[in-house]
C-alpha cells in the first residue's frame, strides 16, 4: 500500500501547487463575486433574483472590488461558508484525481530492462559497469567471464 501513495505523491508534486493557485482563483474569481451578490441580493429579508444576477455580472468583471467590499458590507460570513462548500468539493475531486494517479502495482513506473531488480551494485557481482553485451545502461555481460554467458532477452520487437 505504501508504494501506492509514494507513487502518486511522485507523479502529482507538480500539479500540488497548480491545485492551490486554482483553488486561490476559484476563491477570488468565483466564490467573493457569488457571496457578495447574494448577500447583496437578500438584503430586504427575500433572495431577489434580478438584484443577484445584476450584481454577479458587475462583481465578476472587478473580482478584487467584491473582495474589499465582502468586507466592508459585512457578507465575510457568507464568504467564508460559501468557501467552505466549494472547498469540501473540490478536495473531494483533488483526492479522486489523486487516487485514481496512484500506480495500480508496485512494478508501474519501473523501466523495463533496467537495472532496478538490484540494489548497492550486486549485479556487478555478475555483470560489468564497462564492456561487453549490453543488457542495460551501465549493465553488462562480460565476454572473458568463465562459464555459461548466454542472454535471454525477454520482450517483443515492434515494426511501424
């Protein structure tokens, strides 16, 4: 189980940062115009629909303006429960993103014909790290070794 949530660490480090300056946006672009709009909109104790598409359009365009004014129109309360909703739900896609990235076994991003079978150079117990037939990079098979050096090679040839 361990190799599955290294594996997905190791293949979303990148996109980890890319998914906080969304969620940044999100929240500024998004989220401050639709609070502000709808607080703005039930303000005489009814949610008016009009009030709240007029508003959305005007604070959409100046996201930074809806911002300062969540602030000053005393509506941070409605933002912040607002923030967490879409938080909660866009944590929740993050993490199906995340598992569904995870390596499905233990072999995924390993090369085929490496040398990652071994481990603190025992392979060049056997092997050399200068000439002969080459089995991998940096593996090779000696041709002065005494006894058996034939090479199984396992794979499939491909012809476009």
């Amino acid at each position: 189980m361990n190799y599955k949530l290294e594996g997905a660490i190791r293949r979303n480090r990148k996109n980890f940062i890319i998914y906080a300056i969304l969620w940044v946006v999100i929240a500024i672009v998004f989220v401050s115009p639709f609070s502000y709009s709808a607080h703005v909109a039930g303000l005489d104790g009814k949610f008016d629909l009009e009030i709240f598409i007029t508003t959305f359009g005007e604070s959409i365009t100046n996201p930074f303006k809806t911002l300062g004014a969540l602030f000053t129109s005393g509506a941070i309360g409605n933002f912040i429960s607002t923030l967490l909703i879409v938080t909660i739900f866009y944590t929740v896609f993050f993490f199906i993103g995340f598992v569904k990235s995870a390596p499905k076994n233990e072999f995924s991003d390993i090369e085929h014909g490496s040398s990652d079978w071994s481990q603190r150079g025992e392979q060049y117990q056997i092997l050399s790290k200068n000439k002969g037939i080459i089995l991998a990079e940096d593996n090779y098979l000696p041709l002065d070794k005494r006894g058996n050096i034939n090479v199984l090679v396992v794979g499939r040839f491909r012809f476009w």
